[in-house]
C-alpha cells in the first residue's frame, strides 16, 4: 500500500496554477457559448481578448515554472498528445457546426453522430490491426479522412475515418502514459489530459477566430456565424460560408499533422547545416 500514498505538498504544487487556469479557460468558453447561443458579438470580442491575454499569461507560464510535471514527458509525445486534442475538437465542434451550416439539423444523426459514435466504437478493434506502428498509421488514417472531408463529397465517410484513427491514437497515447516512469502513476493520465485538453482549448479559439475572420471579409458582422449554424434550414449563403470555413478548418489540421511528422526528417538537417 505504500506505493499508493499521496504527498499532500505534491498535490498543492500541482493543483493551485491548474485552478486559475481552468477557472480563466472556464470563463472564456462561457463567453464563447453564451455568445453563439444569444448572438451577442459584444460577448465573442469579450471571448477573443480574453484568450489571446490566457494563451499569453500561458506562454509566460511556461518559461518560469521550470519544474513542471509536463516536463518529464517527451516533447514530441507532449506534441503528439496536443495533436490528439485538436484533433477531438476539430471533431466534435467544428464538424457539428458545419454539418448544420451546410446540410441542415436534420442531418445532424446521418452526417454527425452516426460516423462519429461508430468511429470510436471500431477504434480498439482498428488499432490492434495496426501494430508496432499505430501512432503513424493512425497519423496517416487522419490524414486520409481529413482530406476526404474537405474535398470530396463524401464527408460522412472522411468524419467517421478520422474518428476512427483519432480514437486509435488517443488509446495508444493513453498506454503511452500509463508506462512513463517519470511520472508517479496517480498522475500519468491527469498529465495526458491535461497537455490534451490545452491542445483542445487552443484549437477552439483558432477555429472560432478563423471563422470569425472569414464572415468579416464577406462584409457581414459576427453575428451571422451564430445565426447560419444555429438555423434549422441550411441558405445558400450559410453552405457557401461553411464550405469556406471548412477548408481553412481543415486544412490547419493538415498542416498541423505535415509538420509533426516531418519534423524528425528536419531536425538532423537542421544541425547539420549549422
């Protein structure tokens, strides 16, 4: 049982800093729902600000509290793991919101949910089909359904692959962690969650702000993105705007997945040159 104790100082080292950020993260997406469900776009700038003044509160954070628990883990898991949280929010909020702008709420089940919920119920069965390699695979898997989300008609069939490798890479992930030993076991998934749930928060506000800057360069205000992906009835102008916001969407969490498996190849060419 002593392998099981808990040091009370430990828990307050991790506890107080993560309390003040969850509570400011908390506040920002209160602004952020509240003012899609009411319209308000005084509340989205609200929402905006007060991001860009967490992330920068969150980069000065990080360059003073050296000791960090997050630290033990490998940079390029830590990267991956943030992958994985863009990644399920891409997923859940942006797919949900441009399956209502584009086909309309009544298409929610067929075009959302359906490939979705099936996505991660055949994930475990998928990744034990992929091997040594399931983070890449599954990387690749992603990639795949991304781009058929994006272009092609098909996107019900792009939704549920990338459900499907994304839930293949979050299990992976999470036995990633289970086996780090840098890490005192009570804390390993709380650790996963919580370099996720950042890669998550910070995907969130870059989809909202891309959305927000492509209704303004149509000349409209903020307060037609609430209003096309709150109607019932899908406009044209709603399926024209989405299609937009679906390829920019999209296509950051391409570049996002190019990136971090290039990067290895990069990094020896890098200091090779120097």
């Amino acid at each position: 049982m002593d392998n099981y104790k808990v040091d009370p100082n430990d828990l307050e080292k991790a506890s107080y800093k993560y309390l003040i950020l969850f509570a400011l993260f908390f506040v920002c997406l209160f602004l952020l729902r509240s003012s899609r469900l009411l319209a308000n776009s005084l509340e989205f700038d609200y929402f905006i600000f007060g991001f860009f003044f967490l992330v920068t509160l969150y980069i000065v954070a990080i360059n003073f509290f050296k000791n960090k628990i997050q630290r033990n883990i490998p940079r390029k898991l830590s990267y991956l793991t943030a992958i994985n949280g863009a990644v399920g929010n891409y997923l859940f909020l942006f797919c949900s919101l441009y399956v209502a702008g584009f086909y309309g709420h009544q298409h929610l089940f067929l075009q959302f949910y359906l490939p979705y919920v099936l996505g991660i119920v055949f994930a475990s069965k998928v990744k034990n089909l992929l091997g040594n390699n399931v983070k890449t695979y599954s990387l690749i898997g992603i990639f795949l359904g991304l781009l058929l989300i994006v272009f092609s008609p098909l996107f019900a069939l792009g939704l549920f692959l990338t459900s499907l490798f994304k839930g293949s890479l979050n299990s992976s992930l999470t036995q990633d962690y289970e086996s780090t030993i840098n890490i005192v076991e009570d804390k390993r998934i709380w650790v996963k969650y919580t370099i996720q749930n950042i890669g998550s928060i910070l995907h969130q506000f870059l989809l909202m702000l891309l959305g927000s800057l492509i209704i303004m360069k149509n000349g409209l205000s903020i307060k037609t993105l609430f209003v096309i992906t709150s109607t019932p009835i899908p406009t044209a102008r709603s399926i024209e705007l989405m299609k937009s916001w679906n390829l920019i969407a999209t296509s950051l969490i391409i570049l996002i997945i190019i990136a971090y498996l290039i990067y290895p190849k990069i990094v020896p060419l890098l200091k090779n040159s120097k």
